[in-house]
C-alpha cells in the first residue's frame, strides 16, 4: 500500500500543440481548406497514436476567419479529440489569433507550469486584414506581445503559407529569433499535409526525447526517409 | 561530539533511476548526500542535466563542492551564505575538470544547520526546497516557476550566485522538517499537499530502520502515481525531532 501515492499528480505532464489556422473566405479555393481539414484531423490522430511517451501532446485549434478568432478545439488530450471540420469565410484577422494564443499560454489553470514547452503551428493564405476585411498591420502589436510574453514566447513556432497570397512578411514576422532557425514552409494545397507531418514528427520527436524543451526540429528535406 | 541542537537532527534520503534512464540503460544523474561534522549538519541534493553527456558527475561533484565548501566557510565567523556560494561554484569547477563545466551542468539543493542552530536553505535550478513549520505552515523556497517544465540553471549555466534563492533561519525549531527533492518529484507534487507530503516522510519512513526506509522510499519512487513518470527521483529530509526535556 503507498503512502506517497496521494501526493503525486494523477495526471502526466502535457505538451500543448496550439494551431493556428486560416479560415478566411479564400482558403476554400483550390481546395485548400479541404486539405487542411484532412490535414489537421491526421495529425491529431498521430498525436494520439503517441502511447506511453514522457509527455502527453495536448492540442487545441484556434481559427481566425469571418468573426474573428475563437478557440474552436479547447486545450485538451489529443486522444480525446472529436475532430469536426472547419468552414471558411470572410476576412483573415490574424491579429486577434495572436491574442487568443497568448491568453492562453499565460493561463496556469490551462497551461500549468509541469507542462513542457508549447508548440505554436500557423497556417495562412492570405493577407492579414482587420475584422472588416481590410488590408492591416494590426497584427504587429498582438504579436509582439506574443514574443515578448513570459510563457507564450517560450513556444517552438512553424508556420506554413499556402499558395501565392500568403503573406511572407507575417509568417517570417512569427517565426523570428527561434534558434535554431525555421524556415517559412511554402505550399499549395497538395503539400499542406506534408508541412503537417513534419509538424508531428518533430512535436512527437519532442515528447519521446529525454528532455522535450530541447528544440530540435528535423531536417525538412529527410522527411520522406522517416517513417511514423 | 555533537552540539545539542545538532544531537536532534535527523535525516535520510532516497534516489532512484528513472524509467527513462532505466530503458536507455543510462546511469541516476540524480545525486544526495547527507553529511554531519564540526561545520554542522546539512542535507544536499542534485540533478545532472538530462541534455549533458557529463551529468551524472556533474550531480555528485555537486554534493562533493558543497561538502567541501561547508567547512571553510562554518569555521569564518558569520561569512555570509553568498560566500558558501561562491565556494560551492569554485569548488564545483575544480571537481569536474577536465571536462566542461556546460556538459556537466546540474542543479543544487541544499540545507545546513550549523552548530549555533542558524539554518541555511539554498536552491539553484529545478526542484523544491521546503520548510514545514511545527504548526503544520509551509514555505516554499521558489515560488511557482513562471515558465515550464525542464527550464532550468544550475551550476555550469549560473553565471552569478544572485540566481540562487536562499533562506536563512536562527533555527530549525522542534517539530519542523526540511524537504529537498528534485523536479522529478517536485513537478508532480500536488500544490496544497506538500506539507502533508513532508509530514507523512518524517512520521511514516523516519521512525524506520534505515534498511527498511531505504527499501520502503525506493519502492514508493519507483512506483510513483503520477503517468508516464520517466525523471530520475530524488529527496532528502531533515529534521528537528524533539526531544523529551524539550517538551513544555
């Protein structure tokens, strides 16, 4: 009989797998929000498909299209997931994503401090707007709150463009000063599950490591030799 | 022979490989040590970096550097703690060489009570260093940690004894305990039961044959409630027991 056991935490430490996803009005051309859909969907079942690893991946889904951004997926074990596939329209207020984001990295009733480094995944077509759908830097400021944040700011970023609009100036903007250095992923519809998979393998590389804050993210180009 | 505040101490630890070490066929790069002498009575524990190839020596060169740094600076009168500090580094240093001190990097936990009875608790990194008051109040030497897990200094990466935390005390009185344990346990410990925690180590396991603690503690580590509990554990105790004339 322990005497010990009622003092420990009844639940593993997690690692928060936060995206950030496009559902502006033109992410259904070319079929890209299907793509995405599928995307999203596989890589959460990979996710859960991580058993008995040092740290539970936890996701949560963050949109930003027509009325703004909304936490569509609370924070929550990835096997728990019942994926439901988004919709698109409207505008891309990116802004109110970084927001969102970082409200929720700084909450401790939501993040606790036992977790493990967070890691942030963005993917967008177009130019970040206003809510009224015009062309805007009002991003700048959320996102910079988000980099300067003390926990928020401690997140591992990918972030992926997809097709010609996407706004370079933006994604490069959210993934500065990482170290080692990540490189904007470009694509179209056909390659968004490719960003998706190295996404998983590197967060699941994570969780497997003997320390999971180590930020180690795979070589891009060996993904095809690697197998999950 | 030792000084009456001193004959009233007790202590003990445990420490114990973590599964992940255990699959990986790696070493405990967790270290403990207690220690009594003419500098006093001191409990000190360590966790070697999980990321550097010398950890395991860089956590018992911990407990070696504070061993060896308690006895200079209890025989200076009233040196303060910065000074045992700096000690504690030099001597550090000296012990891992030749290798570098950035792959040997590990945390540093340790309380003394030196033979006036004045108690020295001192944290460098991960882990929890914890006061139970007799009253059954806690104090907690580092707050809740503002980031997340496994983000840590420790000796090899602290460029300054400003980035410890210490507490110094006239006594450790009757009654009261010391919990030093590593992020192994103290990441997993829940919140509003670590009084319990330290109180259910020194009333259950203290009163034990050492044999049997020592068998007892390690199967409660190794059988940890918490999932997917891989991190080498460590703790260690010290306490004031109090004695028969102490009694009022």
């Amino acid at each position: 009989m322990s005497k010990l056991r009622d003092f420990s935490i009844a639940t593993a430490r997690m690692m928060p797998a936060i995206i950030l996803a496009d559902v502006s009005g033109s992410m259904t051309a070319y079929g890209k929000l299907a793509a995405l859909n599928r995307a999203i969907s596989e890589t959460i079942a990979n996710f859960a498909d991580e058993q008995d690893v040092r740290a539970e991946i936890h996701v949560a889904v963050i949109t930003f299209g027509g009325d703004g951004a909304n936490l569509i997926l609370p924070l929550q074990p990835a096997a728990q997931v019942q994926w439901t596939d988004l919709e698109a329209k409207g505008p891309t207020p990116i802004g109110a994503a970084f927001e969102l984001a970082t409200r929720l990295l700084e909450d401790k009733t939501i993040v606790p401090s036992r977790s493990y480094h967070p890691n942030l995944i963005l993917i967008s077509d177009g130019q970040p707007t206003d809510d009224r759908g015009h062309i805007s830097d009002n991003w700048k400021q959320p996102l910079q709150e988000l980099l300067n944040s003390e926990r928020a700011s401690k997140a591992l970023r990918f972030a992926m463009g997809v097709g010609p609009d996407a706004d370079e100036e933006t994604l490069k903007a959210f993934l500065v000063g990482q170290h080692p250095e990540i490189p904007v992923f470009r694509a179209d519809e056909t390659k968004i599950q490719k960003f998706f998979r190295w996404v998983t393998v590197t967060v699941t590389n994570r969780s497997r490591s003997i320390n999971p804050n180590d930020i180690t993210p795979i070589d891009f180009d060996d993904l095809d030799d690697l197998e999950f | 022979m030792l000084s009456r505040s001193q004959s009233c101490l007790e202590s003990f630890g445990a420490s114990v490989r973590g599964k992940l070490h255990i699959q990986e066929r790696r070493p405990n790069e967790d270290a403990w040590m207690k220690i009594s002498g003419t500098f006093g009575t001191a409990i000190i524990l360590s966790d070697g970096m999980g990321s550097k190839s010398n950890a395991r020596m860089g956590s018992q060169m911990a407990c070696q550097a504070v061993k060896a740094a308690l006895k200079p600076w209890s025989k200076s009168d009233r040196a303060p703690a910065a000074t045992l500090l700096r000690l504690v580094h030099l001597f550090w240093g000296l012990r891992i060489r030749p290798d570098r001190e950035e792959d040997s990097a590990a945390t540093c936990l340790f309380a003394v009570i030196v033979p006036s009875g004045e108690l020295t608790i001192a944290q460098l990194g991960d882990g929890i260093a914890a006061i139970r008051n007799a009253d059954g109040s806690i104090e907690i030497l580092q707050g809740e940690r503002q980031g997340f897990s496994n983000q840590t200094t420790g000796l090899g990466v602290a460029k300054s004894t400003r980035d410890w935390t210490v507490i110094t005390k006239p006594a450790l009185p009757p009654n009261a305990a010391v919990l030093l344990a590593t992020d192994g346990i103290a990441d997993d410990l829940v919140g509003d039961r670590v009084g319990d925690f330290i109180h259910t180590l020194v009333t259950e396991f203290g009163s034990m044959a050492p044999v049997d603690r020592r068998h007892a503690l390690h199967r409660e580590l190794r059988n940890w409630a918490t999932p997917n509990h891989l991190d080498d554990k460590t703790l260690a105790v010290l306490w004031h027991k109090q004695a028969d004339d102490e009694h009022k």
